[in-house]
C-alpha cells in the first residue's frame, strides 16, 4: 500500500490541485432536508439515544431557534446567508442491520477512502509493522458516524475509553451525562445551539486518573455526501493526573457548493491532568475565483478544571472557503497552563477569522498564545483573540505573539487582540509583527538553487517553525508538506 | 584556445530604466581568478545580479556564454543548478530556517536538478562539519538561522561555508571583503583560495585591493561608467591601490 499511495500522492502533488477532492461512491442513509424537531428527533432515534439526550437536543434545537438570525457578524468574513432550512443535517454510509462489529465488516469501498487519505485504520497493518502506518489509535468519522475506531482492545487494558460518542453514550451514560455541554453549553452561541441538537458523531475519550495515554489518539473526520453538514462533538476528560495527545485531521471531495462544518469540542482537564489537542484542517479550500470549500464554524474550548492543570491547543488550518475558530481555555484550577499555538494560511480566495481566547480565573495561572498567520492570493486573514484576567486571578500571566506574514499585494493580514484585565497585578505581555516574504529572500533561495515554490514553501515552514514544532512528529512532518501544497501557485 | 567558461559580450543593462552597464566584454577560463574592481556606481554590484539573474535589471544588448550556455536565457536556480554560485554583499536573513536545512535543501535541489541522487542528512552533516572545521567556524552555525542576527562578518562566513558546501563552478563574489576584520578576510580568503582547483572559475568584485593580498587574482579588470575600462595583472590592482580611482571617474 505505502509505496502506491506515495505514487498517487506524487501525481496528485504534481497536478498542484487539492489532493482529497474524489467522492466516495457509496450508498447513504440520509434524513430529509430541512431542520426541524422532527429531524432532531430523526436523528436521535437513528442513534437509538436514552430520553435524557433527545431532551437534551430539543433544549438546544430551541435555543438556536431562539438566536436564529443571529449567527456572529463580528467576524472578518463575508459570504451569503445560510439558509439552514436547505441543508441535510445527517447522512450515514448505508450498512444492513447492526454497525459493523470489526473492521472485517466495514464496507471496503470506505476502507479504501482511508486508504486513499493516508489513515491507517487497519491496526494489524500497524502491528504487523507497515511502513508509514505510525503508532496512533484512529476513530474516523465518515459524514455523520464514526465508521472505525482502532486499538480500542489494547487502550482499555489500560482504562483508557476511546470511542465513537454515540457509543459513549450507550456504554458510558454517566461521564456522558456529567461533561457533555458542561463547557459549551448548549445556548453558547448560534453555531453550538445548531450543533448541540443536531450532532451526529465525533469521539469521545475518557483517560482515568493517573493514567499516561500510550498513544497518540486521533479522528479523522471526512465529508463526503453531497449537500449535507457535518456536525461532531468531541469531549475529551482527562482525570486527576493523566495525560493524553489528540489529533484531529479532516478532508473533503471538492464541490461548487459550500459545505457547513459546525463542531464543538469540550475538553476537561481535572487536577494536574494535561491534554494537547492538535488539529491539521484541510477541507477544501474552494477554487480560486471563491466557488465551493467548507464553511468551518467551529467552538472548541477546554476547562483547566483542577490544580496544575494544562491544557494545549495547536493546530495547522489549511483549507476550507471560510475559517471561524477560536480555541479557548477557561483557567480555572490555581497554576493551570492554557497554551494555544496556530498556523492559519488563507489563499486563493480563503477567509480565516481565528484566534483563542484565554480566561484567567484561578491564581498564578499562565497562558501563552503564538498566532503565525499568513495570506496570499486574495486570502483574508484575521487573528481574534481575547486575554482576560478576572478580579480574583492573583498572579496571571499571559505572553501573545501575533506574526502575520503577506505573500503577493492582494491578500490581508489583520490582528485584533481583546485585552481585558481586572486584576491590577496582571501581567500581559502582546508582541505583534506583520512582514511579507520579501524579492530579496526569494532570490537568494533561488540562487542558492530553489525554485520559487519551494522558495516560499522554506520561508514560511520557516515563518511557522514555533508552532509546527508542538505537533506530534509525525504529523509535523505531514503538516510541513501541506503548508507547501497550499501555497502553491501562490507566487507567480 | 578553447572557449573560456565565462564570456559576456557587449553586455548592456539598465536599473529603472537608466543604463548602468555599458558594454561589457569579459572573458574568464576555467581555472581563472578575475578581479573587477572600480569606484562606487560603476556598475559592479549590476553586473553580479545580471550575471545571477536577479529581477529588475533589463539586459538591453549583448550576450552572456556559460558553458556553452545562454546564461541570459536561464532561471536563476537553473543557473545555479548549473554551477553559477553568486556570494551575496548582503546576505538575506531567512528566519526560522537553520542553515543545515537550507544548505542541504539548496544541495539537494541543486542535485535534483542535474539528476543525481539527493545526498542524505548523515553524509551532509559530515561534509559540513568538515568544511566548518577547514573554515574555523563552529558546529553550532549549522543550528543558527540563516543569516538572522549575525554579525556582518558571520553572513559573509556563512556565503563561503554555503559555496564550499555548492562546489559552483563559477562563483561571483560580491564585495565579500567589505567590512570585514583581518581574521574574517582571512577566512574569507581561505575558503576562496580551496575553490582554485584549476577547473573552477572566480569572479571577485571588491572596491579594494586588500582582499587581493590573500587571493592573487590571475586578472584584473578596473570597471568605470559601465565599461572595463583597463585590464591588466595583479599590477594594476597595486597601482589603483596607490593612484585610486580618480583616473577612471568621469570628468
């Protein structure tokens, strides 16, 4: 498998064209288009779901309806009202009877999508040693349901619970029950009302106390049915003194249409537990005159809950039409760590509107924010992010780097840092710098041998070097490429 | 005679539309050291960037031969793919990028580009700590960013580290002796001086003759307003040395 693949990602990399743009040719169970209670209900049902989550949903589904027309204007992207009622909010492979049991029964024509995208869901592939097939447990989610989860046998020997949510639900009710929306709640803003009654999939993890997670933990979420959103719900709990790395990739076939991403992703961090949540997003851009891509409306946020507590965000956000994502940290336990490292590119005709915000509650609590941004084509790239010291956060201290970088005259860089201090011993430090990839830099790469993709490829590999180098190695090395693949074309 | 590595003949160029290089004719062999020397605003600093192809200067006349080759007619990576090595007299700061990985990543699509094989971290790491070691410079300037915070004299190293590293087969150096202490000319000369092996071509453009003492030039060329005005030996960088430039200013 590995050296094909590597074929086809040569050929597809020579092409210079969004690599996972195919569409799967597979039956779908699908709900009727339109939003509402009924497709709420729809939903549930299909998920077999206790009466306390249905409730659960219908709560939120009347919260949305009650901020309807009030999606966030705030933000520096501009596109065409949404009508919600013309979209499909669930969409599932088509499987007879009962979800598969084991791999064996998963339908190959997904397996071989995986395979495409470079997942390596066949853990005995992994285990018999496939080269490039890497160490991490992989929980894909194909449109609205998690198709595959692997190594679960071998994490919970160790206790460690890492399953589809909906199979949470059904197997693990209580610690569902107790976290679930605990830091997004349901009426949080327009987008996580909609994705709190209408979510379909997304993983959850649970890593008991004490507990080193022996691997890296990813999902790997892929679009593919036309017309449809994709709505999951992550919640990651790490108790007393555990740690666990999660990575979340995601891809999509490329349309004319625009396609709707709204997640929530919770994460819980209880005394002196970590959590390092990293994220390579690639769904398709759209082309270059702005036709198609995904709309990613995403409210991520972590709750440093305990003493000693950290939580870390990276992520690496290539694609999509339309970007708007702030992952959070709420520093409530005294001492909590809230890190939040980000590359966001937008080319072609790519809006980005991102950034983080950091909420310090309990005392000597430190939070760090590095923002590498970088625009080129007509791409529009904001940094947004707010820093803010409550009365009773004694000692907080936060450092905010903010570096844009313009490759071309038709894109923009733009930086909007919120700064709210209500403790007069906080310390607040924000450096912000905005350069572009100067004639003078490309031509001495040239000379030296490089021809101008690559040029542009090193100097801003080099430009993102503090935030790649949070990633998981071997993510870093895919997140490398992938900086150069979205740029091309983007110098003449 | 055989044809002589470098060749440019009539060369003319202009910068924003004001002709710089006035007809150029200059032939450098294999083997050869060439020093180009003149006042300020001859035309020196044109006539490397023409000869690296760098955006914004417009060739108006006359052809330049590189092996056999149109250098004129070549991309400038295809230029150093093909052994043209230009040492910059402001070398750029890339950061972010350490210069083990743009040195090898320079080599490689160097290497590339002529199909051969790419040569892998462990062997370039070896070859670089040789060349380091013959250079006097520490290991640790391969962890460094390319060229960010060094001292002037550390980014002129790092061009003859990155051209002993490329083995061009003709290197054009750009006033790399200027502002530079005794001990970095001396280095500086050194690393020169390893790359004359009888095949390799140099072209060393310099204001002074200070450089001239520790890399004998085969040939020397004065150029004023745009043109060689006067070719000679070693000779006459000595003799430019005592009378300076004020015969060849324009009156």
């Amino acid at each position: 498998m590995s050296p094909l693949r590597e074929t086809v990602e040569t050929v597809e990399r020579a092409s210079g064209e969004y690599r996972y743009g195919f569409v799967t040719e597979i039956d779908e169970d699908r709900a009727p288009t339109g939003l509402n209670e009924e497709i709420v209900r729809f939903i549930s049902a299909k998920k077999d779901e206790p009466d306390w989550l249905l409730e659960w949903r219908l709560k939120a589904f009347r919260m949305w309806l009650g901020l309807e027309d009030r999606e966030p204007r705030w933000a520096n992207v501009h596109f065409p009202k949404i009508d919600f009622q013309d979209a499909c909010y669930y969409a599932a492979p088509k499987q007879e009877g009962d979800g598969p049991a084991s791999l064996d029964e998963v339908d190959p024509e997904l397996l071989r999508t995986y395979e495409k995208l470079g997942i390596p869901l066949r853990e005995q592939e992994v285990l018999a040693g496939v080269a490039g097939a890497g160490n991490v447990a992989v929980d894909a989610v194909f449109d609205s349901v998690s198709v595959a989860t692997t190594f679960q046998d071998k994490l919970a020997e160790m206790g460690v619970i890492f399953c589809p949510i909906s199979e949470a639900v059904r197997d693990h009710p209580e610690l569902v029950r107790k976290y679930l929306g605990s830091v997004v709640p349901q009426g949080d803003n327009f987008y996580a009302a909609l994705n709190s009654a209408v979510f379909s999939d997304g993983s959850f993890v649970y890593v008991p106390k004490g507990v080193h997670c022996p691997m890296e933990l990813s999902t790997y979420f892929r679009i593919n049915a036309r017309g449809t959103g994709q709505f999951e719900r992550t919640l990651i709990i790490a108790d007393e003194g555990s740690r666990v790395s999660y990575l979340e990739g995601c891809t999509a076939p490329q349309r004319d249409e625009n396609q709707l991403h709204a997640a929530v992703v919770e994460l819980v961090a209880l005394k002196d537990a970590e959590i390092k949540y990293s994220t390579v997003q690639n769904w398709y851009p759209g082309d270059a005159d702005g036709k198609g891509g995904i709309y990613n409306f995403v409210t991520k946020r972590g709750a440093c809950r305990g003493a000693d507590s950290k939580i870390s965000w990276t992520q690496v956000e290539t694609g999509s039409a339309i970007t708007w994502k702030y992952p959070s940290v709420l520093l409530q336990g005294d001492r909590s760590i809230g890190e939040f490292y980000s590359v966001a590119i937008s080319n072609l005709r790519q809006q980005a509107d991102t950034g983080t915000k950091m909420i310090h509650l309990g005392r000597d609590t430190r939070s760090t924010i590095i923002s590498k941004g970088i625009s080129a084509g007509r791409g529009q790239q904001t940094y947004r992010g707010l820093v803010r010291v409550q009365p009773k956060a004694d000692g907080a201290r936060n450092f905010t780097q903010c570096d844009s970088l313009l490759i071309g005259d038709t894109c923009g860089g733009h930086t909007v840092p919120y700064i709210d201090v209500r403790h007069p011993g906080a310390e607040v430090a924000h450096e912000a710098t905005t350069s572009r990839i100067s004639d003078a830099q490309l031509f001495y790469c040239r000379q030296r041998g490089l021809d101008p993709e690559e040029a542009v490829s090193l100097i801003v590999n080099g430009f993102c070097r503090e935030v790649l180098q949070q990633l998981p190695m071997e993510f870093a090395v895919e997140a490398q490429k992938l900086l150069g693949i979205s740029l091309e074309g983007a110098v003449g | 005679m055989s044809e002589p590595l470098l060749r440019i003949r009539n060369l003319r160029a202009s910068v924003d539309g004001q002709e710089v290089l006035k007809g150029i004719d200059l032939a450098v062999a294999a083997g050869e050291v060439a020093a180009i020397m003149g006042p300020n605003g001859s035309g020196k600093s044109t006539l490397s960037n023409v000869l690296a192809g760098r955006d914004g200067y417009e060739v108006t006349d006359g052809e330049v031969r590189y092996d056999g080759r149109d250098l004129l007619d070549m991309e400038p990576e295809e230029r150093a793919a093909a052994g043209v090595f230009m040492a910059f007299q402001y070398p750029v700061e890339i950061p972010g990028v350490v210069n083990a990985t743009f040195t090898r990543t320079a080599l490689n699509a160097q290497r590339q580009a002529r199909g051969e094989s790419p040569i892998d971290a462990i062997d370039f790491l070896k070859r670089a700590r040789e060349t380091l070691g013959r250079l006097e410079m520490d290991e640790a300037f391969l962890r460094r960013d390319v060229n960010a915070g060094f001292s002037g004299g550390e980014k002129k190293r790092n061009e003859i580290f990155q051209m002993a590293m490329l083995e061009p087969r003709l290197a054009i150096l750009d006033e790399t002796d200027s502002g530079l202490d005794i001990d970095a000319l001396r280095i500086v000369a050194m690393g020169v001086n390893a790359m004359r092996d009888g095949r390799r071509a140099l072209v060393v453009i310099t204001h002074y003759q200070r450089l001239l003492e520790y890399v004998v030039p085969d040939s020397v060329h004065v150029l004023a307003d745009g043109r060689i005005a006067r070719s000679g030996d070693r000779e006459l960088a000595l003799e430019l040395e005592r009378a300076g430039y004020a015969a060849f200013q324009p009156a």
